[in-house]
C-alpha cells in the first residue's frame, strides 16, 4: 500500500538558529534575531535572549549565522517541474550558453556525440531575439546536425521550437499538412516549410496526449519511463531548493505528473512542497471524485484548476486579433471562445474549485476576468483566490476590476528580464508595460512572483531584482518607474504572497511561532542592497520543516 512519507513524519530536534536579520514578512513583528523550530515547526522568534528564553530546558542545538540575512522559504507559486527535469537532460541552447545559431549548432553537435546512435537530439532555451540573426534556426540548419535522426530544439517560451527535415518527414510533415487546430507549421514566403512548430502543431513530437486542444492547453512533456521521471524530479528539486524555493504550485498536472508525485513521496524523496493544479480537461473527474478544495498533506496537496485562454507573448502566441506589429500576419490563438471557457470557469467555481488560467494579451485577459465577475455574480466568493497566470498586459479598467473581484495575477519578471524586448518588438510600444506590476500595487491588487520554470530558472532574487529595477538582460529600461515595485513588496510577493496565492499562508510564506520552518539562508539583505545587485545574493542554505535540504558549495 502506498504511503505518503514525507518529511513531515519526522521530528525534528529544537534548534535555535541566529542571523544578522530575520526578515520574517510578519506585520505583527517584521524583524528578529533568532528562531526556535522544533517539530518542523516555528516555536518562537524574536530577539536572541527571548528565544534563548523560550528554549530554556529543551536542549536545543544552536545554529548561529553571523553575516547573513534569513528570510521565509521562498514560494514559486506558478512552475512546470516535470517539464523542466526533462529539459535539464537536454542540451543547454539558451543565451547564456549560444548567441548565434552557429553556436547552437556547434552545442548541438558536441552533445550528440555523447548519446547513442539514432536516439533523437534535444535541445531547449534558445530566445530568438537573443540570437544575433534576431530569427529562429531553420530545419536546414539543424539538419547540419544530424540528417539520420531527430533534431529538436525548444523555445525559451516552451510553446514550440524547430525540427530538423528528418524530424517533419518521418511524421509526414509536408507543405501540403494542413495546421492543426491551435497551432502552426511555420513557412517561408514560397510556402515551403522552415522548421519552426508552435502549440498543437508539436503533437508531432508528442503524440495524441500532447497539445491538443481537447487537453486544454499545452502539454509539452515528451514520453519518458517512469523512472526517468523520477530522476528528472530528483534534479528539479535541487535546483528549486538551491534558489530557496521550499513550495511550488506545478500549474499544469495530468495523470503523469500526479503519479510521478506519488511515487516521489512514496521513496519519502519530496523535500519541497507542491501544491497542484490538475489541466482544465480533467474537471469533471476532478469535481467527480470531490477535489474541491486543498488537501493532501504538507508537502503533497491538490488545490484547484490550470486552464489557459491564450499563447505566450514569448512565442507570439498570446492573441492579438489585429496581428502582431512584429508579423502582421501573426495574431496567436484562444485556446476557447469565450462561451466555452465562462463554461468551464462557472463550474469549476460552483464547485468551489480555485482556477489559474493562463492569460497574456488584453484581450484574453478581458475574457478571464468577464468570466470570473459572471460566476463571482452567481455564486459571490469574497475568498474565491482565482488567478490569472502571467498576467502581462493588463488594460487599466481590467486591473481595477480584478482589484474589486479579488482576482490574484501571478507574474514572472524573469520574462520581461529575458525577453523584454522582444514583446515591444512583436507588439510595439505597450510592449514596455509587460508585467505593470507597479500599478497592480497602485490599484490594490496584490502581486506574486514566480519564475514559470522552465521558462526562467528558480531564482527568485533574480525575478525580485526584474521587479525592482525593470532592467532587461541587455542593459533595457523597460517603461517608466510607475511599473516598477521597492524591494519589500518583491519580497512579500516571492513569499507570502506566494503562500496566499496557493492558499497555504497559515503555514508558509512568512516566518511566525506555529508556522513551518522553512526559510532561505542568504549571504545579504535584500532589502538593504541596491535593487541592481539582488541576483547577486547567493542562497547559501534551505530549510524545510527545521531541517536543513540544501547547502551551498564553499565558493
């Protein structure tokens, strides 16, 4: 029988640990010295001698760490783990490692030689407008690769990428194959196919579960054995852990996700909490079987419904019915018309269920919130929590209204740090509002921060200092100051508002006696730096439940 064996199972000696500063995210007490955890829990926090007070017969150990700054477990509220162990068993083509396509043709080649011959060479990350052609590669380049076996490399943005020709003929991919519904087999001005697939089109590669728009959104996990899952999950988890990451909200579980949790807990491997988010395709059994609200246990839970209403911004997917400035020809896609998606976003609130939709143009997110203020009307909900996932370019008046709806964005800084440019490229100059989460707080609508993994890495002092400063990669200020945050509200929106987002904050997002223990150690304050140097702050230690989960290498 199977058993969830977590670390929750486990008591925890008391401890007494001690930094320079102890952010906690408290209103009540925003500031201490020291914590006493036992049982994976905080018993006490305040000043050193207060503690040292409170600890008095308990024979706590004692953990002091002078020169560093200690602050709640940092939450990623909006993440596709499974996705992002299996790309980190491909080949790294992001800007950090190629910027032009020579370059990723060169890595491609070297990391061929590594595997077997005829097993099919992937590769993820590359952002075309980091590339110094400012273009994705095209099949005839990848085929410089390999012309006897599979060649695909992924799109930062995760919604397609580009295939060598031996990839389009072996699945009859002609000039001719009609695009699929909500997605896209890209062509040349001579109508001849270059290589590049987006959203559905890459059921190619994945097969009938994949992005189909019967699943409701993009799938873009391709076909691995079980165990290979749990050694995708063994390596995602660190990396979360190593950026201070202690709970995440994976927004797109199927069938395989969920039993690649379990047996995660099952071999008591969880050391991260997950909250899930089950694909739209699978309300009814979702509402059939009763999952109607968070349960599980602390570090396995179901919490509510991913549905998406549009693309990404990053692959110009994101729907813009007048056509991209960038493409005129490019308008993206709704994933539902608008009676369909009010359809299943009624239900799943009758049910009492939470949903996240995924929503990037203003014209989606208008959909997104007109459903919400119809079912909200039907069945008022002052604590319903549903976000909208991206958020990116919000209208003013739909900003007020997700303000009055309680309506929850959950935003990525990390994206308009990575590609910034390319969205006032593909949609003019609006473009430099993507993620306005300075006027979200103007308008009392809360801010939470994640990183889309993979789409950016889990870095949360990286998306803090995108938030602060609006800097992009390469050097671009993106929109006035009004859009940007100060480094506390960064703070809280990486944590507890992370936690409320996941409807988790009477256990985490902020440090208090009868809270988890689970904090970041950091090797600077982050509210005292300039906001240009928080990626520069390194994570030295994770705590989860009062244990110690990731240590730093000695640098």
């Amino acid at each position: 029988m199977r058993r969830l064996a977590t670390f929750d199972d486990r008591d925890s000696r008391p401890t007494i640990i001690t930094a320079d500063r102890i952010l906690t995210v408290d209103d009540g007490q925003p500031e201490a010295r020291a914590m006493l955890t036992a049982g994976g829990r905080i018993l006490a926090i305040g000043e050193v001698a207060e503690v040292e007070a409170a600890a008095a017969g308990m024979d706590a150990e004692r953990v002091d760490r002078p020169g560093t700054t200690i602050v709640p477990g940092f939450i990623d509220a909006h993440a596709h783990p499974l996705m992002y162990g299996q790309l980190l068993t491909w080949i790294d083509v992001s800007p950090a490692k190629a910027g032009s396509i020579p370059e990723i043709v060169e890595l491609l080649r070297e990391g061929a030689k590594r595997l077997p011959a005829g097993v099919p060479i992937r590769g993820y990350g590359y952002e075309q407008r980091n590339l110094a052609e400012r273009r994705h590669p095209t099949r005839h380049e990848l085929d410089e690769v390999a012309r006897d076996r599979e060649v695909y490399i992924m799109n930062a943005s995760g919604h397609g990428g580009v295939v060598n020709s031996f990839t389009l003929e072996r699945y009859g991919v002609t000039r001719d194959t009609p695009n699929p519904e909500g997605g896209e087999f890209f062509r040349d001005a001579s109508g001849e196919l270059t290589g590049e697939l987006s959203d559905a089109a890459c059921n190619v590669l994945t097969g009938l579960h994949g992005v189909k728009i019967g699943h409701h959104g993009p799938n873009f996990h391709l076909a691995d054995e079980p165990a290979e899952h749990q050694r995708q999950l063994d390596l995602v988890q660190r990396e979360f852990l190593a950026g201070g990451v202690t709970a995440i909200g994976d927004a797109q579980v199927s069938k395989r996700e969920l039993a690649a949790y379990l047996e995660m807990a099952d071999r008591g491997a969880l050391s991260m909490r997950v909250s899930m988010y089950f694909l739209s395709h699978l309300l009814d059994q979702v509402i059939e079987l009763g999952m109607t609200g968070p349960f599980g246990n602390a570090f396995l839970s179901a919490t509510g419904i991913k549905l998406y209403a549009d693309g990404t911004l990053g692959g110009w997917t994101a729907y813009f019915p007048e056509g991209y400035v960038g493409d005129p020809c490019r308008t993206g896609q709704l994933y539902h018309d608008p009676e369909e998606y009010a359809g299943l976003v009624r239900r799943a609130h009758a049910a009492g269920l939470q949903t996240a939709t995924h929503a990037q143009s203003p014209t989606a997110i208008a959909m997104v919130v007109d459903a919400l203020e119809a079912a909200l009307a039907e069945r008022p909900d002052a604590d319903a929590r549903h976000r909208i996932e991206h958020c990116g370019l919000p209208t003013e008046g739909d900003i007020a209204r997700m303000a009055e709806l309680g309506i929850r964005p959950v935003n990525q800084p990390q994206h308009h740090y990575n590609w910034g440019e390319g969205v006032e490229q593909a949609i003019g100059t609006p473009g430099e509002r993507f993620n306005p989460l300075g006027e979200f707080v103007a308008a009392g609508v809360p801010v939470t921060i994640s990183s889309d993994a993979p789409v950016a890495e889990p870095r949360p002092l990286e998306a803090m200092q995108a938030a602060v400063t609006r800097v992009t990669r390469r050097g671009t200020k993106l929109g006035p100051d009004a859009l940007r945050i100060d480094a506390a509200t960064a703070l809280r929106a990486h944590t507890l508002e992370g936690a409320v987002s996941i409807g988790r904050e009477h256990e985490l997002g902020s440090l208090a006696a009868g809270k988890r223990a689970d904090f970041a150690v950091l090797s600077a304050d982050p509210l005292a730096v300039p906001g240009e140097e928080l990626a520069a702050i390194r994570v030295l230690e994770t705590w989860v439940d009062g244990s110690a989960r990731y240590a730093a290498e000695q640098p």
